[in-house]
C-alpha cells in the first residue's frame, strides 16, 4: 500500500522565497529547510541566485561595484539571474513533481516580491516569504568571517578586502532594501526572523506544509554546539543474534557503559571538559544501563527513541526469520526503507515518530543520544543528507561514539572507537549472517579538520 505524505495529501506546492540583506544566514537555512523536508520525503530544492549570477557573469572578479544600484550593468546580470532561477524553479515544479521549491536570493524589494508573488498565483503555487532581517552588527561581521571571505566572490582575495568589500556591497543593498511587515504587507504569507529568533513575526499562514517549515524555523538557533550519538552497550539479544527485545547488557555491553564517561570527556578536550550534557535514552534497559555512568544530571527518556518494532518478529533472528517468512525477508532486502514487519513498523514509519525529537533537538544545544541501531541510522541520516534509499544500510558499529557538529553548511563528524570488542549487527542484502560492510561508506572515520579546511569544505557544500 502506498504511503501518502503530507504533501500528497494537501496537494500543494510551495515556493518558500527568502528575503534579507547579505549575510543573514538566508542559505544556510534555506538549505536546512530543503535537508529537513527532504528526510520527510518531501521533494525539495533549493534555487540559489548567486550561482546563477557567478554563471552568468564571468568574465571580472566581481566587487561590491557590481552591486551599486547606478550599475546598469550589474542590475542587468542580477535579474537574468533571478529571472533564470525562476524558470529552472517553475520547470522543476511542473516537470519533476516538486513540492516545496526555495528561492534564494536577497529578493529585496516590494517590487520584486509582487513579481513573484504573481508567477506563483498564476502557476497555483503556495509562496510564503521567510526573512531573516538582523542589526546586530557584530554577528553580521562574523558570518563575513564564518562563510564570505571565502565564497567563490573572493577566491585569492586578501581577507581583509574581502570583508571589506563585503561590508560595501552590503551598503549598496541597504540602500533600496524594503523589509517586510504586518502594515506594508497585509496580504502575504510571511515569517519574519527578527536577531536570528529573538522575534519572529508571523503573517497569513494557511496550509499545514507552510506551518511545518515555519514551526522548524522558529526552533533553529545558531550557538556553537554539538550532538553526540551512541548506540547501546552490546546487549545479551545481539550475542544470540536476535533483534528488538528488551535485553540487558552483555558484559562486553556493561563495559562498554563504564567507559562511555571517559570517550565523552576525551571528545570534549580539556578546554570543556566541564560541559554539562543532556542525555537522552529510549525507554528500553539497555540504552538506560549504557547512561548509567554518565555523571550528567539530566537524564531523559524518550519513547519515540525505542527501537524500530519488529512486530511478529520481535525475539527472532534473521535467519528465523528468512525460514519462517521467506517472502517478508526478500521484500525488507528489496526496499528496506519502507518495509514494515508484520505488526510493527518500517524505516520510513520511525523518521514518522522521530520528527518531534529532530524539532526539539535543533532547539537544544548539547545532547548525548543513547538509542538504538535503526533509529540512530535515521537521525545520521538527517543531519548527514543521507537519502533514505541508503539509510537502512548504513553502517553503525557497536561501542562507538559518535561526534557531530554543525557547521554553517555541513556537519563535522568524528567517531570515537571504545576499544571493546561487540559482535557485528550488521545483516548485508541478500542474506541472513551478520557481519560488518564491507565498505563502511558514511561513519568513515573522520579526524575533527581545521579552520580553514572547514570553510573549503562548506564553500564546496554551498
Ligand atoms: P548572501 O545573501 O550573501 O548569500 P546569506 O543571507 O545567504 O548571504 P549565509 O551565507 O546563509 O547568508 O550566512 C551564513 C551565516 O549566517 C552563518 O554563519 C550562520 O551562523 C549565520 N546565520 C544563520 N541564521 C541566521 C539568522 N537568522 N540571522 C543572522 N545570521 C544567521
Ligand atoms: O540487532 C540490533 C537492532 O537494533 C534490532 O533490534 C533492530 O531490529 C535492528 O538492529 C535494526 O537494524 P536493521 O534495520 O538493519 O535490521
């Protein structure tokens, strides 16, 4: 039977169309609302106008000049650029099904934003404008830092140009730049991100996909942080091969949590070591014995972490499983991200369950998860891109700490090896034996990279 998004359901398309002044973090939560959607299995994307100008005029290095409204010229290349975004936006709509398509661009004037608000209305496309209007001068010259003075705009460029250069090209905008309000704009669906969420202005939000990307982006924040994963100790069901359960830890398993302290003070480094981390378990022992050394205070369950339910065939193995029902065996290897076992439940079935933690973790800062194999699989998947058609087939070692920092536009990983040994509960496709992949694509592990490799990487990611 087919499983119905939201989306499916209302029918809709949305052109989600970002407004702001440079450097106000529009595409690094554009990209944000397009990774999210997307682990919904919401079709989306992002439609970025500055790549569109950087093709478009290639010929100079570009300057602030260019962005000076006398600049004929340069008024000239930004709309095509515009105008060209828009075209490939509409044809995505209409020729690959699109659902939530996101304009990125500064899109600042009442002008412009009529002209989009028309093609939308005509093309029945829902548009809801998100601005992130920010004064708080000290955080605009960081973002120049963070993500400016090494965009594509200043390559071989001194620093100190470029962040001056950036500072004009602000100036010019500021010039014709028209927020957006409640008495100038009555009639628009609008969020308005005032200092990042310390306001947020909301105006005529109808349909439900449009209150679910504004209730996500009223949770994100931008504090330096991170997330940590773990899976459970090893547990007496994964030395006998058999899943779900309730087990207890295995000795290896009891180990392991006694450890687990140690690999999360060594992560922090000697500078945090005094972090104080929130922790969060499923309900099931074995994720609560792997926490019970953790001298952090706050410690809290959640259901929704529990492991993926294998209905009828909680208690087995999979080779009881492959004997007993041959056929559900074959369908879960031939599309395992939506194969749900009889009586429980899918991978798709869990991202389901999971959304309430994605919301309430990108509105915390420093959480250490305690979870399950398939459940871990998806929340890697959110913050790593993953697509779903991979995600069940991910590697996830046993005594492992996971390390994930987000980053402006990508997440750092590093991984955190406990040095004790767990036997592999990983099944490949077409078989019943466990043991581990033979090529551990996604949790590789990765060295924490300096300052500078960082920003290379999150130019190549933009
Ligand atoms: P441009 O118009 O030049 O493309 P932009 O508005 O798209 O700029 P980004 O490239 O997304 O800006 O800037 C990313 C930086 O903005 C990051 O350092 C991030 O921490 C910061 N940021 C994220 N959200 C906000 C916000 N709501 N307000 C201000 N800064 C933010
Ligand atoms: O064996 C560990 C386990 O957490 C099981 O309880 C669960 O059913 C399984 O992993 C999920 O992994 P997969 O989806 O690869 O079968």
């Amino acid at each position: 039977m087919p499983i119905y998004s939201i989306s499916h359901v209302e029918n809709v398309r949305v052109c989600v169309v970002m407004v702001g002044l440079p450097a106000r973090g529009k595409s690094l939560i554009a990209q944000k609302i397009v990774r999210y959607l997307s682990w919904l299995s919401i079709k989306s994307k992002c439609f970025n106008v500055g790549n569109y100008r950087r093709l478009i005029a290639t010929d100079s290095p570009i300057t602030a000049e260019f962005f000076d409204p006398q600049n004929q010229d340069g008024l000239e290349v930004r709309q095509e650029a515009v105008d060209r975004a828009i075209q490939d936006m509409m044809k995505w709509f209409s020729d690959e099904n699109g659902v939530v398509g996101i304009l990125d661009a500064t899109n600042s004037t009442r002008e412009r934003r009529q002209a989009i608000l028309r093609l939308c209305r005509e093309n029945l496309i829902e548009p809801i404008f998100l601005e992130s209007w920010c004064n708080d001068y000290e955080l605009i010259l960081q973002n120049i830092a963070d993500v400016k003075t090494t965009s594509p705009d200043y390559q071989n460029k001194d620093l100190d140009f470029a962040t001056q250069d950036f500072l004009q090209r602000i100036k010019y905008y500021e010039q014709y730049y028209e927020t957006m309000d409640v008495s100038t704009d009555p009639d628009l669906t609008f969020i308005k991100l005032v200092n990042v969420n310390s306001q947020i202005i909301l105006n005529r939000i109808e349909s439900y996909l449009e209150s679910r990307i504004v209730y996500y982006v009223m949770n994100l924040h931008i504090k330096p942080r991170s997330i940590w994963l773990s899976r459970h100790g090893e547990s007496e069901y994964n030395l006998t091969g058999q899943i779900g359960g309730d087990a207890n830890l295995s000795e290896r398993g009891w180990r392991y949590a006694k450890k687990l302290p140690d690999l999360v003070l060594k992560s922090l480094g000697e500078e945090n070591k005094h972090t104080n981390l929130t922790v969060w378990t499923s309900t099931l022992k074995r994720t609560q014995q792997t926490a019970s050394f953790l001298p952090y205070n706050r410690k809290l369950q959640w259901k929704a972490l529990d492991e993926l339910d294998a209905g009828e065939c909680d208690g087995m193995t999979y080779e009881e499983i492959e004997q007993k029902f041959p056929d559900d065996f074959k369908a879960r290897d031939d599309n395992k991200y939506e194969y749900r076992y009889r009586g429980g439940e899918s991978y798709r079935d869990i991202v389901i369950r999971l959304e309430p933690i994605i919301m309430e973790l990108e509105r915390q800062e420093n959480i250490l998860i305690i979870t399950h194999q398939a459940v871990l699989r998806c929340l890697y998947a959110y913050f790593m891109n993953v697509p779903q058609e991979e995600s069940p087939w991910m590697s996830i070692p046993l005594h492992t700490l996971i390390k994930l920092e987000p980053r402006a536009y990508l997440t750092l990983v590093s991984r955190i090896k406990a040095d004790i040994p767990a036997v592999s509960t990983y099944k490949e496709k077409g078989t019943s034996q466990l043991g581990e992949q033979k090529d551990g694509n996604y949790l590789k592990s990765r060295d924490l990279i300096n300052d500078s490799e960082m920003h290379k990487l999150e130019n190549q990611a933009k």
